[in-house]
C-alpha cells in the first residue's frame, strides 16, 4: 500500500467518524425535543391526530408514533388511507431545528401538542397556515390542576 492510499484512507476514516459524530448530535437534539413529553402525551398527541384525520377525510391516520427519522424532521408521519392509497397526510411534532433541512415539511401538514409548539415551528420557518395545534397542555403537571 503507498503512502498516497494510506492518506485518502485515513481522509475517509476521518470523513466518516465527522459524518457519525454529526448524525449523534443531530439525534441527541431530536430525542431532547421528544423527551418533553411522556409517553402518555405522545399517545395523547396521536389520537387527536387521528381524531382530526377521522374528521376531515372519514379515514384512519396510522402515526407511526416513535418512528422519528430526518426526512421528516424528527417527527412522526401521519399516514391516510383512502380507497386503496396510504398516503402521508401529515407529519406530527416536528423537530424545529430541523425544519430547514425537510422539504416536506413545505407540503405537509404539521400537527403539535400546542400554540407554544406552534410558535416554535413558525419562528424556525415553518409557515404557520400548514400547522395544526390541539391546545394540550405543555406539561404534564399543567394537566393535574
């Protein structure tokens, strides 16, 4: 092996452990944004988006609750189906510091717990028309009162 392939491997080692260090970090800030609810406000959050998708289409969202992944923004898909297409009808509870980075967020609805979700979603960019909030409380202890 000469020099010059022991140097483009050792660039492409660095490459990678750059690229997984930055997917990590992408994933701390996504689970620290999911971590503010409990696992009972996320199944909250998920039968009122199917309550809404019942509502104006007469179909069955499947949420996909957990299933966060980048192309949606850290957030949940929300998928219809109507006659025989599934299709996604929205996304739930998107991570606003990745809003710039998900094109599909431009097209989707966008379905949150509240206005103070909301609000963080429009200030990353998010156009607020496109997004839906079912005034939950922000914790849980909000709830108990």
């Amino acid at each position: 092996m000469s020099a010059r392939d022991r140097e483009v491997g050792l660039v492409e080692q660095e490459a990678e452990r750059q690229y997984q260090a930055a997917q990590a970090a992408e994933l701390a800030v996504a689970r620290s944004w999911w971590k503010r609810l409990t696992p009972a406000q996320c199944g909250e959050l998920a039968d009122a988006v199917n309550r809404q998708t019942w509502k104006e289409m007469a179909a069955r969202a499947e949420t996909g609750l957990g299933e966060i992944a980048p192309q949606f923004a850290y957030g949940w898909p929300a998928r219809a189906t109507v006659g025989h297409r599934r299709r996604i009808y929205g996304i739930v509870r998107p991570c606003p510091a990745f809003v710039a980075h998900c094109p599909k967020l431009l097209t989707k609805r966008v379905f949150v717990r509240n206005a103070r979700e909301a609000r963080e979603l429009a200030t990353a960019g998010l156009d607020p028309a496109r997004i839906t909030h079912f005034d939950r409380a922000n914790h849980e202890q909000d709830t108990l009162c």
